[in-house]
C-alpha cells in the first residue's frame, strides 16, 4: 500500500531536500533543528520514510539520511508549490517579500495540482521566486543554479544578486531598504579579512554600502563579465 504523503512527511522530505542540496547526508540532529522538535522523534519518522512503499529516504545510523529519486520528486513538488505560490501572492496580491513564506507554508499542502498549473500559467511559468530561488518546473526538475555566497567573493568584482536568504523576515525588510534585491548589481570594491567587511556600491544608483558577513552570507551572486 502506497504511502500518503501527509503535511508532516511533505515537511520533512523538503527539509531533507534543503539540507542535502550539497551533497551530503542530513543529521537527525540539523532536522530537529529545523523542525524544532526532539532528534529521537526525527528518527523515528526517518526509519517510517525508510520503510514506506516505495522508500522515500535512504537512512544509516551515524551516517545521515538522503532522498530516494520517489522522496526528491516529493519534496521538488512540494518545493514547486511553495515557490509559485509566493510568486503569485508577491505579484498579484500585493504582499512584500518578508510576508509570503509562512503563507505559502500553509498552502503548499493543499492547492491541487490544477491550481498549480493555472497558477504557473497565469504567472507567465516563472523561474524564480520573489526571493531569486529557483522553481522546480512541471516536470519536477530544478534549474541549475550557478551562484555562489557574496561573502565569497573579493574585490574588484562586480556582481548580480541571484538570491537571497529568507528564514529572516527581519533581514528582508533590511535588504529590501538597502536595495539588495534579485537582479540588483553591485561592484565589490574592498574587503577586510580581519573583521569581514564589505564595502560594495549599487551600480544603479551609485550609493555605498558597507555589510558585515551576517549579510554577505545570505546573499548569493553570480560575476558579471
């Protein structure tokens, strides 16, 4: 009998996703983190997903647990849903950036898949995301993504912001005030090794701006030839 993809497993199985997009195993203890809830329980629902038909994870103790290609096509369809939904709500309802992920979290478990199509549809089949994440397509394939950390990179360089880091609603509204916006360009024109500093300029505006690396390290780029 074929597993049901209830709210909570959904739940884990894009976590998992998020914390394995390196390539590396996921830690009971990062999904407890993430889940707020207690590492005993995370395993227990870890060997649940393990043995559900068909297996959505792969899980060794003392190892970590990875996605089954059945538990990536979950999570990328729940990950499509969340994605899109913050897109339309962004770009037809008027919500700002910083309002959008705890609303998309509650809908991305309910909207059927026509929903989801028209969605797209009426979006024009949109890429990214307002915060510059990529959006897995029909067919449940991610776009690449050839970004890298701001913090990452040294000067002189200049950049286009790609994306951002959306866990903090706070750090939004910050960026947003600064400018620091998906598709914004930005010159690096110095850098302090002893405290992390970076001093940037908008190339549109022309405006300097200096970030410490709790910035740097939420924003990710790609060079600009």
């Amino acid at each position: 009998m074929e597993t049901t993809l209830t709210q909570s497993i959904q739940d884990y199985l894009k976590h998992i996703y998020e914390l394995t997009g390196d390539g590396r195993a996921a830690s009971t203890n990062d999904l407890a983190a993430r889940l707020n809830i207690k590492p005993a329980s995370v395993t227990g629902m870890i060997q649940k997903l393990a043995s559900a038909q068909p297996s959505l994870v792969e899980y060794h103790k003392h190892q970590g647990v990875t996605l089954t290609p059945e538990g990536q096509r979950a999570a990328l369809e729940v990950i499509r849903h969340h994605r899109l939904l913050e897109t339309y709500l962004v770009s037809k309802l008027g919500y700002t950036w910083d309002e959008v992920h705890d609303e998309a979290c509650r809908l991305e478990h309910v909207i059927s898949e026509d929903f989801e199509q028209r969605i797209a549809e009426a979006l024009g089949h949109p890429e990214r995301d307002p915060h510059g994440d990529p959006i897995p397509n029909a067919d449940l394939r991610m776009p690449s993504d050839a970004s890298r950390l701001l913090s990452d990179l040294r000067p002189p360089s200049t950049v286009t912001i790609r994306r951002v880091g959306q866990a903090d609603t706070a750090l939004l509204r910050h960026l947003d005030g600064l400018g620091l916006r998906p598709d914004a360009r930005l010159e690096i024109l110095d850098y302090s090794d002893f405290d992390k500093i970076m001093r940037l300029r908008l190339s549109a505006s022309g405006e300097k701006l200096v970030l410490g690396q709790a910035i740097t390290d939420q924003i990710f780029v790609e060079e600009t030839v």
